[in-house]
C-alpha cells in the first residue's frame, strides 16, 4: 500500500492525462485547467500506443493496486498514486491543486460551489448536447437515428440552448461574480473553462444558432467570457497550438441538417 507520505509528496509529480487521441471530448476541460495553470504534465493523446494506455485503463490491467478503484472510462488522471476518473472530479480535485478556486477562508465552500457550476454547463452544455446526434443509443451510429436527432436538435436549440445560456447570464449578472467576466468570486476558476469550452463546441455544432443569439444581442456576458478566456495568455498560446485536438467525431460534431437557427 502506497503511504501517506508518498501521496502527499505527489503534488510535486506531473499530471498525467489519459484520453483518446483525435478530439477534444471531456479530456479536454482537464487540459485546459492544466493549460492555464502551466502545469507540467504527459497526454496519452500525444502519445505513440495511446490507444493501448486507454485500454489498459478500461479493461482492467490499470491500475492494479490495493488503493484505486478500476475504471469505467475516461478522461484519467493520475497523479502520483492517485488516479481518478470522471471530468467534475477531477476538476473538484485540480481546482485546489492549480490554484483555480477561490480562497477556501474567504469563500468558505466556494469550491463546491465552483464545481456545481461546472456540472451545470456539463449537464445541459455538453451531455445534452452529445444527446442531438445520439439520442437514442450511443451504440448506434448517427445515421441510425439521424429523424430522431433532428427532432432532438429543433427543441435543444429553441428552449435548452437558452436556457443553460440564460442561466450562466444571471449567474454572471450576479453579485456574488464580481465586476469581471468571471464566474464566482471575481476570478477566473475552472468553471469559466468549462463553459468556454462548451460555449466554444456549441458554436462550432451548432453555429447558425450561437449567431442568431449573438445578433439579438442575447447572453452578452457569456459571450464576453468565451472571449475573455479565449485570450488568456497560455490559453490563446495553447488554442494556437498542436497540442489543441480538433473538433471532430467527439461530443461537438457538424451536420449540416443540425444546423438550425433555432
């Protein structure tokens, strides 16, 4: 068994991500939070034999020891001895880590009010999102149940899709947000990477969308944050890098009969 010594010398250690290669799927809110912390760490996505580590992961052989649990999927990290799984816990436990919560004495419990914003923009930004293309089963292709996507699409863009918007706008409108473009506590915390990022594959699925709204001049604050931490300096730098997966067959995909206006 792994002491508590040895886990608690692990913050010293790199991150070690787990992730497919090729999109940017629920890995990549990890990446950003550890991106904009400039933390060190590996990506199995840039990695030769990454499928390979993933699997090892999934199927069993990852980890074996008497203090982790098997994994179901994921994004991983490991972190020293720790390995955890599962995108909002791993942000709850790199918040503290990277420094992208507030002040636990001036917020008390504002980490998990942080991490109730994250799964917020993950439920209905994200999750509800990936329900478009694959509304039925995620064991059948798009094209299987592409009727049933467009009917789940017409109503996501219509009434889910402003409202997750409308509700970050109050969230942002609030006092408890500050003066700037963040959030909670008038700093940036990996709730605003979260949404950035599920803003930013929103208005590559559904673009036509996220244009109208813009025009209409809807949910201005939230859009303001898309760009306020589109241009945070490792971020912008990151985005303009190779390390950044393109959107591809992942949770943001484009079709062009999903394209609707909404």
């Amino acid at each position: 068994m792994a002491s508590a010594a040895a886990t608690k010398q692990s913050k010293d250690v790199p991150y070690h991500l787990v992730y497919w290669p090729g999109l940017p799927g629920r890995g990549e809110h990890i990446r950003l939070a550890l991106e904009e912390a400039g933390a060190s760490y590996t990506d199995t996505a840039h990695t030769e034999g990454c499928i390979a580590d993933v699997l090892a992961f999934i199927q069993g052989s990852q980890p074996s020891d008497d203090i982790n649990t098997p994994l179901c999927a994921p994004p991983i990290l490991r972190h020293g001895d720790l390995i955890l799984n599962q995108t909002p816990n791993i942000l709850l436990y790199l918040g503290a880590q990277l420094n992208l919560v507030p002040d636990a004495d001036q917020y008390p419990g504002g980490q998990y009010r942080v991490n109730g914003l994250a799964l917020t923009a993950l439920d209905g930004l994200s999750n509800e999102v990936h329900d478009c293309h694959h509304p039925i089963s995620v064991g059948l292709y798009y094209e299987d149940q592409k009727v049933e996507g467009l009917r789940r699409t017409e109503d996501y863009v219509k009434t889910r899709l402003p409202k997750f918007l409308g509700y970050f706008e109050r969230v942002l409108e609030s006092k408890v947000s500050g003066d700037g473009p963040w959030l909670y506590a008038g700093q940036l915390t990996y709730a605003d990477l979260v949404l950035f990022q599920c803003v930013d594959g929103v208005k590559f699925m559904f673009p036509k969308a996220v244009a109208k709204l813009q025009r209409e001049g809807k949910f201005p604050r939230v859009f303001a944050l898309h760009a306020a931490v589109k241009e945070r300096p490792r971020i912008k730098a990151y985005l303009e890098s190779p390390r950044r997966q393109q959107y591809s067959n992942g949770i943001y995909r484009y079709y062009e009969e999903l394209d609707l206006e909404g």
